[in-house]
C-alpha cells in the first residue's frame, strides 16, 4: 500500500484526486477534519462540510452550492446517470444518505434520510428525518415527505418554510466559528 498524497481543505478535510482530478473548495468555505472529498467536486462560498462525511464524485460531479452545509457523518455520492447537485442555501441533516440527486435552493434533508438516483427535493421542500426516498420521485416545493418508502405527508406551515430558509445561514455562522477554532488549534 502507497502513501496517500492528498492535501487538506480549509479547516482541516483531506481531499483526494480521482484520474487527477482535485476537488474544487472555495477559500471561504469550511470542510472539518475527518471529513474526505474526492474527485471531481466544487464547493462553493461560505458552504460547510462537516466532520466525517464523505463525497465521493468518481463517476459523474458534485456540487455543493453556496451556503449549504452537509452535516456529520453524511454520504454523498454518484450514479455514472446522475450527478449529485446541492444548490445554494439546502440543509442536509446528520448521516444522510445521498445519491445521484438534485438538492434545489433552500430545500432540506432530515437526519438519516436517504435520497437515491434521479431524485429532485425543490426549493422549499423538505425530506423527514429517516426517511427513504426511492429513485426518480420529485418532492415538490412546500412539501414534506416521510416514510419508507417516503411519501407526500402534508404541506410544510409558514414557519417550516421559514426555518428553512433561516437554518443554512445559521450554520454558516457555526462554519465560521469552527474553521477559526481549527486554525488557531
């Protein structure tokens, strides 16, 4: 077994090449240590990726918008069909399970909830905590789905989609503290 010839992201990550081709990490962003991204992957400004995730983009991208944060312990991974897109501004909970799918502005996924290849969560929309969603389902904006299989439950109330409009800056705000903590370590 080589040596493995990564760098380090800011605030601490390991980024790994897959066929040369390096992660792409904005200066403003924070990936924590543990957490490991390899191949071809962008994370935008101010976004987060916290401790022990993995995004593995090998056969097709991923792209971590502007502001969002993928919270500890999450997989984000590909299909050769589907990339993975995470726009501006989506929270995704703790150890979620993410796969060829479209994460649209200010949209959520709940703690241990899984989305799999072809999925889009709109903007607004939210996935429950546990929940998995089977491939090629759209969860339409204002909507929330649980369940497994996960399914329409209701409508989000004005101040879920409040809340899901608030929660991403305020983990950029958490971001900023820990990159500042890692730094001064």
């Amino acid at each position: 077994m080589g040596q493995v010839n990564g760098r380090t992201a800011p605030g601490g990550g390991l980024l790994l090449p897959y066929k040369d081709i390096w992660p792409r990490i904005d200066d403003s962003a924070f990936i924590a240590p543990g957490a490991v991204l390899i191949g071809d992957i962008v994370v935008g400004p101010r976004a987060s990726i916290w401790y022990n995730c993995v995004l593995r983009a090998d056969v097709n991208r991923i792209v971590v918008g502007e502001g969002s944060n993928i919270q500890d312990g999450t997989v984000v991974h590909v299909d050769s069909d589907f990339p993975t897109l995470i726009a501006r501004f989506v929270l995704i909970g703790h150890m979620a399970m993410i796969h060829g799918t479209t994460m649209e502005e200010g949209s959520f996924l709940g703690l241990k909830a899984c989305v799999m290849d072809g999925c889009v969560v709109e903007s607004g929309a939210m996935v429950a905590a546990g929940a998995v969603v089977p491939p090629n389902r759209r969860i339409a904006k204002g909507q929330l789905w649980a369940g497994v299989p996960a399914k329409h439950i209701r409508d989000l109330k004005p101040e879920e989609i409040f809340d899901l409009k608030d929660a991403p800056r305020r983990y950029e705000s958490y971001a900023k503290l820990h990159k500042d903590f890692v730094y001064k370590s």
